[in-house]
C-alpha cells in the first residue's frame, strides 16, 4: 500500500477551514494579521524546506546537514527566547546551549546505539529527528523560562522557582505520554500505518521517538535552569 498523491486542488481544499478560522478571529474582533501571517508561513517554509530536503538527500553530504541543523537549532532558540521578558544575547546563548546539550546528546543517542545507522550522519534521519527534538524541547524552554520568571517575581527562592519552572516544562511531555494510543495517534505514527508499515512496527518507532522528546526537554530544561540559578547566584540577585 502506498499513500495517495495530493494534488494542489485537494491540498487547497485542507486550507478552506482556515478561512473559517479567520471569520472567528474578524468576528470577536481579534488580530487577524498573526493568523493569516501564520498560515502563509507555515505553507511557504514548508513548501522551501521541501524542496532543500530533496536536494540534501540526493547529495547526502554531512556538512550539509550539520549546516541546516546549526540553522534550526539557532531559530529554536530564539522562537524559545521570543515569548520571554529577558531577550538579551546572554539569555539567548543559555537557551542555545540548553538545546544543543538536551537534543545533541539523545539524538546521538538514537542514531547511533538505537536505530545503528551507517553512516549515523545520514541527513535523512539526522533532520527529521533533530526537528522534533528540537521543535518540542523549545517550548518546554519557553514555558520554563516565564514559570521561572514569574516565581522569582513573587519572592520565591531559587530552589523554589527552578523547581517549579522544571516541573511546568514537563506537564505537556507527561500529559502526551498518558494521552498517545488512548486519545490520539502520533503524526508520525499514523504517517507510517498509512504508508503500509504495520501497526506493532509503527508502534516501535513511536515509543523511541516519545521517549526521545521527553529525555530531550527534560535533559535542555535542566540545563537551561542551572544555568539561570547560577547566574542569579553570581549576580546576586
């Protein structure tokens, strides 16, 4: 079995819904520009980072895809950085090394003693893997830099605050854990049945990747806040 091809028209037809969406936003009078911006991101960077990953594979250079990685891993940090009150470059650096250290580590990890691939730098796995690392450990950092923030504003100590911080982090990563298999099916898993592979090996390859992006935010998260209790140690604050 093999996944139908979709055509332009039957693709247009998925984004008829989002105009629907836009009637809500225009309706209770909320900024409709961020959807629509949104939106036409989503489909143009998708489109680019299409037509880049076909050439990566055929090429199947190392450096390029260390390139690209460098590159996700830079807007990883500042889209983590973006909803935070402290946007200096400093700030910036903690949450790059967080995700660097956290993602880095598993998806070694992953590539070369889980799935054994030869060569382990083989950019069709290597991207794809870091991009869910990497896309669900930043939010974890954003959530765990505001919860941080927000103790130290109401006279929590440290200790308090970085566990606090660490534990709201995690309740995204522990709740798709309970949820994956009873309340929804993993894109990637489903992605996989729909192509033919069955079921109990689909079911494998969710497991590692879960458990990745679990590791990966917990690992980038405790990174992140030593790093922000340290320098409020050294600053005194």
């Amino acid at each position: 079995m093999s996944l139908p091809e979709i055509g332009v028209w039957e693709l247009s037809l998925t984004l008829i819904p989002v105009l629907f969406v836009g009637m809500i936003f225009w309706q209770w009078k909320l900024p409709l520009k961020d959807l629509i911006v949104a939106t036409l991101r989503m489909v143009v960077q998708l489109l680019l980072i299409g037509f880049l990953l076909v050439y990566l594979f055929k090429q199947d250079d190392w450096w390029l895809g260390l390139v690209l990685m460098g590159f996700m891993l830079i807007i990883s940090g500042w889209i983590a950085m973006r909803p935070l009150l402290n946007k200096t470059r400093q700030h910036f650096t903690q949450l790059s090394i967080s995700l660097l250290l956290g993602c880095g580590f598993i998806l070694i990890l992953i590539l070369v003693a889980v799935l054994k691939l030869e060569p382990w730098y083989q950019p069709r796995y290597v991207i794809p893997l870091a991009g869910m690392l990497l896309a669900n450990t930043m939010n974890g950092l954003s959530l765990a830099g505001e919860r941080f923030q927000s103790e130290l504003e109401q006279k929590k100590t440290l200790l308090d605050a970085r566990n606090a911080a660490f534990n709201t982090a995690m309740i995204p990563q522990i709740n798709s854990l309970l949820a994956v298999g009873l309340v929804a099916l993993p894109g990637m898993m489903t992605g996989q049945i729909l192509s033919g592979v069955s079921p109990l090996i689909a079911v494998r390859y969710q497991i590692i990747i879960m458990a990745a992006i679990l590791c990966s935010a917990a690992f980038s998260v405790a990174v992140y806040l030593v790093m922000r209790v340290k320098e409020m140690v050294a600053t005194n604050r």
